[in-house]
C-alpha cells in the first residue's frame, strides 16, 4: 500500500471505530440527524482546515484563519446593517478582501524571508483587531437572503438534514483534492512544502507558489467566515477564539506531516469529523465535563505525530540512504 | 375505524402517564467563567436530582459554535425539554426553530435572546437592568451630595448581563450629577481581568480620583480588591465596592470590610424553570415568557460571615 495513504486509512479506521463503539453505547447516534449535525455545525472548520492543510503542505503555518473568521462575520453583520449592499455583493467583497489579505501575508513572507509562523500571528493580531474595531458588541445578521440560504437543505431519510453550508464544505473538499493531488499546482506545493531549495533547483516558482498558498488559506477563511456567519447569523468580534489550533490539529489527525510535503486533503476532513464526534459523543453521555474533548484531541495528536515519526524513519530506512549520506555531507561542510 | 380509537386511546394514556415518568433535560450551559455560573449548574443538577429527571449536562466552553452544537445534539437525542443559558443573545433563530419543528419545549436561563418569542417556551431569569438599578441607587443613598468618580468594570462585550447592568446603573444614578463614571472597561467576569483592568484605571486616574468602583459581578470586584490593595489603597473605605451576584467570596470580602454591597442573582434558576416545564408536561399549561427572580441588596450589616457559611456549600 501507499505510505502516503496509511495515515489517512488510520484516521478512517479510528472515525469508525470510535463511532461504532459510540453507537453500542447510543443507538441513537447512528441517524441522519446526528451525521446531517456533524457536517453542518463543523463546515466552517472543515473549510477552514482544508484551507491549512495547502498551507501545511507547503511547509508553512497560518495562525490568522480564526480571527480572519471572526472579522468577515463583523464585516458581514457591519455592511449589511450600514449600507443597502445585497448580501451576495457583500460576500464577493468579503472573499475579496481576505483573499488579498491572504496574498500580502504570502508576498511578506517570501519577500522578506520571514518565519510564516510570525507573519500569520501578526496578521490574527489585525484581523482580531479589525473585527472589534468595526463593533465590539454583537450584530445580529438578518437578511432575507441570509434566510433562504440557512433554511436550504435537503432532508435526508430519518430527518437529518443536509445544509447548503454543509454541502459548499463538501464541495470546498473536493475542489482543493482536485487542486492538490490531480493539478500542477499542487505538485509545486508538494515540492515546496518537500524541500524547497531542491524545488527552485527543478524549477519551481516557490515566491508564486508561497503567495497563492497564503491567498488560498485567506479565500478559505473568508468562505469559513461566510458559513460561520450563516451558522450563528451573528457577527461577533469574540468568535471563533483559537479555531486555527483546531484546524491545525484536524489537519494532523487528518494525516498532514507538519514539516510539509507529504499528506492528504481529504483526510482532514475525517480529522474534523473525528473532533466533532467527540463533542457530540460528550453532549449525548451528558454528565462527562466537555474539556474531555480537548484532552481526546491532544492525545489523537500525539499518536499521529509519533506516527509520522515511525512512517518517516521507515521510509528514509528503506529509501533514504543517499538523502541521509547528503545532508551528512551538508552538515559536515557546514560544521568546517 | 376501531382499531384507530383504540390507539387514540392509547395514546392519550401513554401522554397522560409521560409526567410520571423521568424525563430527560438537556442543559446547554455557558461554560464556568464565575463562580455563580458554576454554582447554577450545582443548584441545576440539585433541582433535577430532586425532581427525579434525567439531566444532561454540555458545558459550551464560552462558545456560541460549542452550544449551538449541543442544543443540536439535544434535538438529535430525543430529549423532552432543554435548558438553554445563551452566550450571547444573536444567533439563535435557526436552532430554536428546530428544536420548536421537534416540539422539544426549551426554557431560557438567566440571559435572553433576540430570537421571537413563539420560539421558546419561556425565559428563567432576574432582571438584569433592576439589578444595575438597585447597585446605582445604593451609590446615589450612600454618597449622598459629595462628589463621586466611579469606575466600572464590564461583563463580557455583548453579553446581555453587560449590557443590562450598566444601562440599569446608569439609570440608577440619573439625575444625580455629582456622581459621574469617568472610566469603564471589559473585565469579562473574570477575576484576573477584573484585576488587571482596575490596575489600569487605578494608573490611569490616580488612586485619590477614584470614589467608588462598580463591577457587573462580584469576581471582577474581588480581583478589583487586590488590585486597590496593591496600590496601597483601601477598599470599602478609599474606595466604595459595589457588585452584582452575591457569591459566597464577596460576602467573605464585606465582611472584612473590603466590599460594600451587593446585588443577589440567585443561582437556582432550575427551580422555576422545572415548574413551568413539568406543568407544561402534565397538561399543556404554557407559563409566562419571562419569569423574574428576586434581586436582594446585601450591605457590609446584613451579617455577611453568616451568609458567607451559607452560601459556601453551594459550589461557587
């Protein structure tokens, strides 16, 4: 089998597991109901997270996305209580504006050579502070637009309802699949979050590729930002606090290596699936405190890491034998 | 036609004999940001224990997104009612629709929403602004014609109980203009913000400016204390302390003289929730939309260390 795969057929094989152990002990969990809640009430993280995993691929970091979620749901709730914008119109511009927002993150990156890890902090600190410039109190969003798109879904036999914000989660999904593992641009990500001087040497534009990932991660946002919006129809300055520790950890679970290089997309959104599992499995035994859910989560990654670890060292074990010999010699020189 | 009697008959039997039976609550709380919101949740379990129901129990961690998905999951389990005490007041529209499609009844604790009103079966709660009120006119009695610089420290931005409290003060002191608020801050209920936000102010204005400190609820103004006394001020004496909640560690501070007054919001908010919900169950009876609790004033003579002994046990 694919090394590649593994992690992501680990990951599959412990959503299973876990929720068939959930159904002996709640039948009830096993509806159309509950799988319709686990696709809504986590889309936007789902979108958010497949905007990261590109990110990761490519061997960076993007700390912004939560904040960049909580300012598009103020920017939405502001535009359309201060101005006679239709809300399609306002959303266009939203994406717009976190997707420059993403690209300018990238170009400062690349161009100044900083740690991706600073740039996207700075950039959560101005997003963060965007949103409570614009209002620090709660706007409720109401529209009738913003109506129609919530109260769009497609009932699934037994009651459960598959949303229209569900459905573009799943959509966003495979179009970044497509885009990461069936286009070039992904094979340029790949080598980049590989290793990105041997990328330059075959080639590679790593400065456009750095920039468009960011502008990805940003669009992602937004669209998270979006669905977030119409999930709570509020925008709410404090929303979404520490949601790209969340996505990160989905796309590790997932099967993402965090150096870069290596995973797959659509293993991260088992990842969230796994993590809205948890909670729901929390809310249904109704007397476990819901921190479980972040001691369950900080334990399935240190299982993956160690994980990648293993899977690493068996391949360069098996492969490896002349990159090792290489970085020795590079070593070596730099030591001289 | 016989056999549909039969089971109309049946029917009305099995939801005549439902009340008897032990129901099961859902309970979508905020997290445990103060030791009042921890409280409620004891007195809550207390009261369900006691009724014989069933309670499940999600703590939100603070987040809207977190209890959205809990009420979710409530619906999805079946469950007979739920007790929702809302983060912030927006956003509710879609879920209490569906909770209202599966005529799942859900009652509102202690903080309101935007929501219409046909959507829930009724809200639990004392009256945030009266609250603020009763705080203000303590103010305006105590000081009476002196000039007074409060500072204030804010619950959680947006959150009803923040916004209510300081309209209510405000409304308190009206019309008095010796007594002015010159600062007002978040301090997001807590006690390490509630401290960090007085040390700011105490920096900023000086500590001989400021008169009285008025803090949306008692954990902030515990925090405030220590931040007064670290500035070698006193509190209670220095600087008037007044709060809201009537936590067992306020009582503990009024009676070493460091707080001054505080407005009780009872914690037992399960109470008159279960009531409504269990004469809904038995016969359909639908209670008002709002069910107001009591808001008593303490001061430093109404025996603190005693109701501190009696309050302690309540899991503040």
């Amino acid at each position: 089998m694919n090394a590649r795969l593994l992690p992501f057929v680990v990951t599959c094989g412990i959503f299973v597991l876990a929720y068939g152990l959930a159904w002996l002990q709640f039948p009830a969990i096993l509806s159309t109901r509950v799988i319709g809640n686990l696709l809504t009430d986590n889309a936007y993280l789902g979108i958010v997270a497949v905007g990261m995993t590109v990110v990761i691929l490519s061997g960076g970091i993007d700390l912004s996305v939560g904040a960049v979620i909580a300012f598009s749901g103020v920017f939405i709730g502001v535009m359309l209580r201060d101005t006679g914008l239709h809300p399609y119109a306002v959303f266009v511009l939203l994406l717009l504006i976190t997707t420059l927002f993403g690209l300018a993150m990238g170009a400062v990156i690349h161009l100044l050579e900083m740690p991706p890890f600073i740039v996207t902090l700075a950039g959560m600190f101005m997003a963060r502070g965007a949103a409570y410039v614009l209002s620090i109190d709660s706007i409720p969003i109401r529209h009738p637009a913003i109506e129609a798109i919530q109260s769009a879904y497609w009932l699934m036999p037994g009651k459960g309802r598959l949303t229209l914000i569900a459905g573009l989660m799943l959509l966003t999904v495979a179009a970044v699949t497509l885009l990461i593992h069936r286009s070039p641009f992904g094979t340029r990500v790949m080598a980049v979050g590989g290793d990105a001087r041997t990328a330059r040497l075959l080639g590679v534009d790593v400065g456009r590729t750095t920039v468009a990932v960011y502008g990805l991660s940003g669009f992602c946002a937004g669209l998270a930002g979006v669905v977030f919006a119409v999930y709570t129809s509020a925008g709410y300055s404090l929303a979404t606090v520490g949601t790209e520790l969340d996505a990160i950890a989905a796309v590790v679970i997932g099967g993402t290596l965090l150096t870069g290089g290596s995973g797959f997309v659509p293993g991260t959104l088992v990842g969230v699936l796994i993590m809205g599992l948890i909670q729901t499995y929390i809310v249904f035994d109704g007397t476990l405190s819901s921190w479980w859910t972040k001691i369950v989560i900080g334990m399935l990654l240190f299982g993956f890491v160690a994980l990648q670890k293993g899977l690493v060292q068996l391949r360069s074990r098996k492969g490896g034998g002349r990159r090792r010999a290489r970085r020795q010699s590079a070593q070596g020189r730099a030591a001289a | 036609m016989k056999n549909l009697t039969a089971y109309a008959l049946f029917a009305t039997t099995a939801l005549a004999a439902l009340p008897a039976a032990a129901e099961t609550v859902g309970f979508a709380q905020i997290g445990s940001e103060s030791g009042w919101r921890a409280a409620e949740t004891t007195v809550t379990r207390q009261e369900a224990e006691k009724r014989g129901h069933d309670l499940k129990f999600a703590d939100a961690q603070q987040k809207q997104e977190n209890q959205i998905k809990a009420v979710k999951t409530f619906i999805a389990q079946g469950v007979d009612a739920i007790l929702l005490a809302p983060v912030v007041a927006t956003g509710w529209d879609q879920v209490l629709q569906e909770a209202k499609e599966a005529e799942i009844p859900v009652v509102l604790l202690d903080r309101q929403v935007d929501s219409s009103e046909d959507l829930y079966l009724t809200a639990v709660g004392s009256d945030l602004e009266h609250e603020g009120r009763v705080a203000g006119e303590w103010l305006v009695q105590q000081v009476g014609d002196k000039t007074c610089n409060v500072v204030e420290l804010q619950g959680t931005t947006g959150s009803s109980p923040a916004i209510k409290r300081k309209a209510g003060f405000e409304a308190g002191i009206a019309g008095h203009d010796n007594i002015k608020i010159t600062r007002s801050q978040t301090g997001d209920f807590t006690r390490t913000k509630g401290k960090e936000v007085m040390e700011s102010f105490l920096k900023a204005e000086g500590g001989t400016e400021i008169c009285a400190l008025y803090a949306h609820n008692d954990d902030m103004a515990v925090g405030a204390i220590q931040a007064i006394k670290e500035a070698g001020k006193k509190p209670g004496t220095d600087i008037l302390v007044v709060s809201i909640d009537a936590v067992p560690d306020i009582f503990q501070a009024m009676a070493a003289g460091e707080a001054n007054a505080t407005v009780e919001l009872t914690p037992n908010m399960a109470g008159p929730a279960f009531d409504a919900l269990e004469a809904y169950w038995k016969n359909g009876t639908v209670p008002p939309k709002f069910i107001q609790t009591e808001s008593k004033l303490y001061t430093q003579a109404d025996d603190p260390q005693a109701i501190y002994e009696s309050k302690k046990n309540l899991g503040y």
